[in-house]
C-alpha cells in the first residue's frame, strides 16, 4: 500500500503551485504591459561582452575588433563604442550620437544604465567592470535589437530574482512550517484516535486547535464514542448478571446429579452441566479481558496445571477419552495471573472433550522450557482454518456445542502472559495446542514473592 501524503504537504504543493502559476501570469502581463514594438534598447550582458574586448596597454585603452561580438560587427557602421576608465583614459569606437555626447562625457559618474531610444542609434547601455584592479566604464549603441527579448531578460532580472526567489522560499518553507504547525492539533487528534477503548476511564477526543470545519466531525465521534461504551457497559452488566445468576442452579443441579446411580444418562448430563459451567465461566473471562482485570504473581506451571488435570479428569473419562498428564518433577516458573492460565489450560481441555471424537487419549503436557501441550485423537484441525479458531464466536462446525468463546480467550491470556498459543498435528492425527510462555529464574521468582 502507496504512503498517502500528508494535509500539509498536499496543502504546500498547491499552494506553492498556484503562486508559481500566479508569477508566470504576472510575467506575461507585466510584459505585454511594457513591451513597445517602437522602443529599442541594447541589453546590459550584450555591452559587458563587448567590454571584453577592451584592454589597457601602455596606460592606453584599445579595442580588439576580432572579440568584439560578432552581433556588434554586423551591426557596424551604426554601431559605437565608448570607454573611460579610473585613470583618465578614453577610446572609442563608431560614431556618438550628438543627443548621446553629453552623457558619454559623464560616463566616469553614471552607474549601470539604460538608454531607450525610438531608433537603434539612440539606444544605448552603460556598464562597470572591473579591470587591472581599476574599473572601467563601457557605453555602447546603435545595436539593432529586439525588444521584446531585452524586456523579457529585464523583468526576469528584476522580478524573477528579487520576487521569485523569495515566493518559492516561503512556499517551501514558510508555508510549509505555518501549516504544519495549524495542522499539528489533527495529529494530536489522530494519535488520541488510535488509542482510544472501550474503557470508561478513556479520554475522548479533544477538539482544540483544530480547524472549525472538523471540530463538528470530532464531536460527533466522541458523541458516537460515548453510545457505544453505554451499550458495552449494558452488555457488560448483563454478562456478569446473567453468569452470576446460572452458578447457583448449576451448583444445585451438579449436586443432584451427582446423588444419581453411575450410567450413561448420568454421563451426559455431567458432560453437559460442564459445558454449561464453562460458558458461564467464559462470559466471566470475557468481561474481564475486556477490562484488564488480572492479578500478577510468581505462578508454578506444573502444579497449576496438575490441579487443573485434578479438575477436569473426571469429565475427560466420563466422556469416553482416556486421560494422562505428563510434567518435569521440577517446578516450571512463570509470571502470570493464576486465575486466567487455570481457565486457560481449562479452556483448551474441554475443547478438546468437545471435539476429540469421544475417541482415544487427551494428553495435558507441562515442558521444562514453558511450553504447555493439550493433544487429542480427534479428527484434527485443517491448515487454512487454524488463525479462524481463535476469533470470538468463530466454530468450525456450525452445528458442534460451543459458544465459540474457548479458544479466543486462551488466545487473549496467552498473548497478555507475553506468550503465544499454536496449532499442530498431534502423533495420532488429532488436534495439539501448544502454549509457550516465558519462564523466570529461581532467583526472579524469589524476588517477586
């Protein structure tokens, strides 16, 4: 995906654009404006190149004909020159207009100049330069020319150096920092936007220092923002209500059945009581996902996960599989919530009561290095289906038991642990889910009692 520019940038571009286009304009006005077909003028670089052509010998000035430009030699008879310098010395070249003699007598305190005329004999230009550590003065006319080219090098001159050059700095630069630093309060907005949850402590948008176009638009995002946690925080009240309620008839149920003679009925009806209890305890997990709600302690994984298999064996056999849990004699370290891994490791059993085939063997293995392993014979899960399992109310079949909720939160406890949690081919062909944690040393776990 292209990178898209940012407002100031694109705002810049157009802006520098449009003021360009407006000097070009200028220009061609500006020239139809003063151009006269009837005026004639010989331009300054044109006199400067025929001042190379003049040098000082023996204290004398002298004009070699061979560099005078070849435009001034096509040019002769009408055509003249005239040269002074700071010693005094004087050479010329052609014949002076009369109407021009007084000005080239005062050539040592004129500048750079100018002369239009309506003939080409009346125009002339008038230039400095510096020669032998001295200056010399440079009066030349009678030139044909055309002068609509000298009016177009005159106004580039003039107002392309000294208007041009400063528009496009201040596009560049200018306009670019007073933009970015109007603009600086959408970034400030677009940095608050990414952050934002579902957590009522969540600040909303602040619409400061932005432009008055989009400040309707923030505030109806934070309006939008503002409904949506009302409508979690009812869902979340319901949740929690509605999980709380159904432990007490489960509770009671569980002791009435468990007051039932051992048969197969019995056998379904702990099986289905279990899941009912699951999915009560994941609504539970989900609102506390939602709200970060955890507790950080020194955990050791292979006594969390032996209480587990403690837990949940009897469900396991009852349901047909066989049962072995397999741990280091060693205790495994780890950081973490024990509330949350419990109901993980939980969580990933009963799927795989659910969908191990009611077939085989369901393995729960605690390895040295913080991995946890729930294996089953079932009939597996496909390759391309094994990032779908894990998002919320995902199932792969339709029609299996299950509120699609397991997976998703050992997932979420997995990833906030600083661990990970994948999906392999068990030795059997079913189904493996493996949990990687990171471990603490002895001395970390003695520290963080």
């Amino acid at each position: 995906m292209s990178k898209t520019s940012t407002l100031s940038t694109q705002l810049s571009w157009q802006v520098g654009l449009v003021q360009v286009a407006m000097f070009m304009l200028s220009t061609i006005v500006t020239i139809l404006i003063l151009w006269d077909p009837a005026i004639r003028q010989v331009p300054r670089d044109f006199a400067e190149d025929v001042a190379e052509a003049i040098d000082r010998r023996d204290g004398q000035l002298q004009i070699s004909l061979d560099r005078l430009p070849e435009a001034f030699r096509e040019s002769e008879p009408r055509g003249w020159i005239a040269a002074v310098d700071d010693k005094g010395a004087r050479v010329r070249l052609g014949v002076v207009p009369a109407e021009l003699e007084t000005l080239v007598q005062a050539m040592p305190r004129l500048k750079d100049s100018d002369i239009r005329g309506d003939s080409s004999e009346l125009a002339a230009a008038s230039v400095i330069v510096e020669r032998d550590g001295g200056q010399l003065h440079v009066m030349v006319g009678g030139v044909p020319e055309r002068s609509f080219i000298s009016t177009i090098i005159i106004i580039l001159r003039y107002i392309g150096i000294w208007i041009f050059l400063p528009v496009v700095l201040a596009t560049v630069v200018v306009v670019s920092l007073v933009l970015h630093l109007r603009l600086r309060g959408l970034s400030r907005v677009a940095a608050q936007a990414r952050a934002i949850d579902l957590s009522p402590h969540s600040p909303l948008l602040d619409a400061r220092d932005v432009p008055g176009e989009i400040q309707p638009m923030i505030e109806a995002f934070n309006q939008a923002l503002i409904r949506i946690r009302d409508a979690a925080r009812v869902r979340d009240r319901f949740l929690s209500d509605a999980a709380h309620e159904i432990r007490m008839p489960i509770a009671v149920v569980g002791t009435r059945i468990s007051t039932l003679p051992p048969s197969a009925t019995r056998t379904h009806l702990v099986t289905d009581l279990a899941r009912l209890e699951n999915i009560a305890e994941q609504l539970l997990d989900l609102q506390r996902m939602e709200h970060h709600v955890d507790e950080r302690n020194t955990v050791d994984l292979v006594a969390l996960c032996r209480e587990v298999a403690g837990d949940v064996a009897p469900l396991v056999v009852e349901s047909g599989y066989s049962f072995a849990f397999d741990a280091p004699p060693a205790p495994v370290q780890v950081a973490g919530d024990p509330g949350a891994l419990r109901r993980m490791v939980t969580n990933l059993l009963q799927n795989a009561v659910v969908h191990g085939g009611r077939r085989g063997e369901i393995q729960l293995i605690v390895r040295g290095d913080g991995r946890v392993e729930i294996c089953d014979c079932g009939p597996g899960i496909p390759k391309e289906e094994r990032d779908n399992i894990f998002a919320p109310f995902y199932r792969l079949n339709s029609g299996a038991k299950g509120s699609g909720l397991g997976l998703h939160l050992a997932r979420e406890v997995a990833v906030r642990h600083g661990g990970a949690i994948g999906i392999s081919e068990s030795p059997t062909g079913g189904a493996c889910f493996s949990v990687t944690l990171p471990t603490v040393s002895a001395s970390d776990a003695q520290r963080g009692r």
